[in-house]
C-alpha cells in the first residue's frame, strides 16, 4: 500500500490537543517537531558539541508540525476529510489563537489532487435492507433498494468509512416516517439526507466548516429532497447560543458522526435538543474511548438501546430517559 505524508501546522500548546484528535480518527502513529523540544535539548545537552548538523539546527526556528502517514485509499481520504473537520472545530474553539494556524499540507501533491484519486475506489454499496449509496458518477441497474447519490467533494462523509457505514444502518433499522432530524457535524450530509430518503418529514443539519455546509445543501438537492423541508447551518452549536436559538427542539433523532471529545462535550444539547423518547446515534468513535463516550452521554439523561462495532469504530444508538 502507498502512503502520503502529511503535515499539521500547530504550536506547542497545540500539539496535545491534535494529537488527541488524530488518535480519535483511528490515527495512532504521527511525528512531532517543535522547536521548544530543541531548545530544551540545547539546554540539557552533555559534552562539547563543535557542530551540529544544520538540519538539526532548523529545528530551533521551526514551526510546530505533527505528521501523519495516510493511506492511498478511500479510508485515508475520509481520514484527511475528518482531520480538517477536526481542525476546523478547533479552531472555531480557540478565540485567542493558542493552538497555531491548524492547517495542513502534503508533501509534493496537491491536497486537492490526491483527495480525488479515492475516487476510484468508491463504488456503489448496499447498507441495510433498503439503503444503496452511490456517487453521482457510478451508474447502477434497477434496484428495489433507495438510492442515497451522495458525492462527498471535501467533506467527510461517503458512507465508505465504518462510523457513517454503521449509523446509516441504525437509520435503515430505524422508522423515520415523519420524523424530525437534526444531523450534528454533518459534513457531506449523507445521513440526513438518508433519513429524508427514508421518509423523515425534515432536517436540520450543521458544521463547523462553511464548505460542509454547502456541500451537504448540495447533496440533498442532487437527491430532490425539498429545500424547504432540508436546512443546513454553519457554526458551533457549543458556543453559539444563537444558533442553538435557531435550531430549537423537539426532534425526534440526532445523528452526530463526529469524534469521542466532541461528543462528550455535546451531550446535554442533545438532551435539549431531543423531545422525550427520541432517539440518539452517535459514532466516529474508537473502541479505546467508547466506555468513556457512553458513561458521559447516558449520565445526561440517556440510555443504551444498541451498540455495534467494526474495524475498532464503535457506534451507539440511545434514548432520552
């Protein structure tokens, strides 16, 4: 397997908080260079040092960088695709500027280029009883099955990767007939424009990046979901006590594919959010912190209804007590 290098631009304060993300990516090897670890080694050093090699010496004026290897594959897209996701939140949380630029840049290849190349490897798959997923640019005979046509562009969310793979199944399980959505972190959409293909009366899907955003908009119209029933807002629900005013409450599901952090930091909004006895799927969880995950979110009010497992991701659905 191919491998592509790439670097997160952060600063030292930074380096616990990205790291801490990737690991809940599912990365669990990355590279740190810092300055300050350089600077302290200069300081400490023993012996008579006459040179020191000027790569080496770069490193006290370098800017703090944690690097990742990802896969040439469709899973190392949705893994680059979750890591800006990951950045952009943390960014939109850090008002003074503590953790550095967070952005990212591969070596000799165009972002851009390299996220289209997976291309080759998503291919139209079933999910359930009733589900099919597709690109736009696959075409499929007849099929009994509901077609979700999603084309994810730069944002997470193709139905390939196991945490959206598995809360689309909770959802084909699920009867959303006429029900009300709000998809938390919605990234490309794909799960509540799959909840409106599946019969949901409406939904309101939100993201941290503006451009998750627009591409979720544009999967649902590419699906013919009707505009006035599917809206779509930018912003942290976390912070934004306005934006948690224009959401309101009484949705009967939540969906929210994110990471275990955000999750746990999001639990009471879901409480708020959810009429009584709705429903909760949550997932972009590894196995590592799913205890932690489900202690945090059934102590608000929650309680476990299913949870399932695959390739170390942990998915669970809930309801409000």
């Amino acid at each position: 397997m191919n491998w592509t290098e790439l670097d997160i631009f952060t600063t030292t304060e930074g380096i616990d908080l990205v790291t801490s993300g990737l690991m809940d990516i599912g990365i669990r090897g990355f590279a740190i260079k810092d300055a300050n670890d350089f600077k302290e080694f200069l300081q400490n050093k023993e012996g008579n040092w006459d040179y020191l090699e000027d790569d080496l010496m770069q490193l006290a004026e370098c800017e703090t960088t944690v690097t990742v290897y990802l896969p040439e594959n469709s899973q190392g897209a949705e893994m680059l695709l979750s890591i800006k996701s990951m950045l952009a939140e943390m960014k939109a949380n850090d008002s003074e500027g503590l953790y550095g630029r967070l952005e990212t840049e591969m070596k000799n290849v165009k972002e851009e280029d390299w996220a289209n190349n997976w291309k080759q490897y998503f291919k139209p798959m079933e999910i359930g009883k009733r589900l099919l997923v597709k690109p736009s640019w696959e075409n499929i005979g007849e099929t009994d099955r509901t077609i979700l046509e999603i084309d994810p562009a730069s944002s997470f969310g193709s139905g390939q990767h196991y945490t959206t793979k598995l809360c689309l199944e909770f959802l084909d399980g699920l009867d959303v007939t006429g029900k009300k959505v709000l998809d938390l972190g919605c990234g490309s959409g794909i799960l509540s424009i799959a909840a409106m293909l599946l019969g949901a009366e409406s939904a309101v899907a939100v993201d941290v990046e503006e451009n998750a955003v627009k591409i979720a908009v544009e999967n649902a119209e590419k699906n013919h979901i009707d505009t006035a029933k599917y809206t779509a807002y930018c912003g942290n629900i976390i912070k934004d006590d306005e934006l948690t005013a224009r959401i309101g409450d009484g949705y009967d599901i939540i969906t929210a594919n994110i990471v275990a952090d955000i999750l746990i930091g999001m639990k009471d909004h879901f409480y708020k959010f959810l009429k009584p006895d709705g429903i909760l799927i949550i997932s972009g969880i590894i196995d590592e912190r799913k205890e932690e995950v489900t202690d945090a979110v059934t102590g608000a009010g929650f309680e476990i209804i299913k949870a399932c497992e695959e390739s170390d991701w942990a998915a669970v659905m809930l309801r409000k007590k």
